[in-house]
C-alpha cells in the first residue's frame, strides 16, 4: 500500500508548478542520481499557506516533494522544522517507528540505502527554504 502511494505521487504529484506569490524558495540538488527541484513557500503570520515545488526527479524525489507540500500546507514554520527533523531523523533509522500519517509511505526507501537521497532531498530544500531564503542545498 505504501509503495502504491509513492507511485501514485510520483505519477500525479501534488503541488507541482510555480508559486507565483511565493515569499520564501530553495533548490534542491541530488547529483548522486540527478534530482533538482525548487521547493516554494509563501507563508503569511509564520503560518505555510501554500507549498509548491517544480523541477524534476526520480519517482521517489518526485512523490517525497509531493508527500511533503501535502503535509506542511497549513502547518507553522517552527512544525514545518520540527517535521523535516523528525523525517530526516526517521528515514536514517530503519527501527524508528514513528508514525508519520501519509508520509509513512516514504519509509519504504529505508531498504534501498543508495535511494534515501532521493527520499531526503526535498526535505533539506525545505529547511533551506524556511531558515536560509534562496540558498541551493545539495545532498554531496
Ligand atoms: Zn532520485
């Protein structure tokens, strides 16, 4: 079921495309297996009001950024922050069981070691996109 939802992301992504308004932004690089994206925020009142990202990568990068701009999209910055920690976190450690809700999907990555760059990707992109405003992050 899970591996069904990164496909199904990866096939329809959330969010994908510009944010025209967006008031914070970050890009993302993966050189390892050549995942780009650029995540966009515009947040009013500390609060996410709309998350996008566009670019291209793999099915898993591709269904993270989408899993991801599903689940900050309302959320505040510092819960945007502590969400990155506690996926980050999770995806380096396979006996980390820690619910996640949808984002439980991406836990499957833990068994293919060379593809977690790819799963963690969008997540480095967003904490330099909430903390360091237009700065290029990338996973080497
Ligand atoms: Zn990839």
């Amino acid at each position: 079921m899970y591996r069904e939802l990164v496909l199904e992301h990866a096939r329809a992504p959330r969010n994908f495309g510009e944010l025209s308004d967006a008031t914070h932004e970050a890009v993302g690089h993966n050189p390892l297996c050549g995942d780009r994206f650029r995540i966009q925020l515009r947040l009013a009142d500390d609060r996410l009001e709309a998350s996008r990202f566009d670019g291209h990568g793999c099915a898993i990068s591709t269904a993270s950024a989408s899993l991801m701009t599903e689940a900050v999209t309302g959320i505040d910055s510092l819960q945007a922050r502590e969400l990155v920690d506690t996926v980050l976190e999770t995806l380096a450690d396979a006996d980390d069981d820690r619910p996640l809700g949808t984002l439980d999907a991406l836990k499957g990555v833990r068994a293919f070691p060379t593809r977690i760059k790819c799963a963690t990707l969008p997540w480095h992109t967003l904490r330099s996109a909430l903390t360091d405003n237009n700065k290029t992050v990338t996973t080497e």
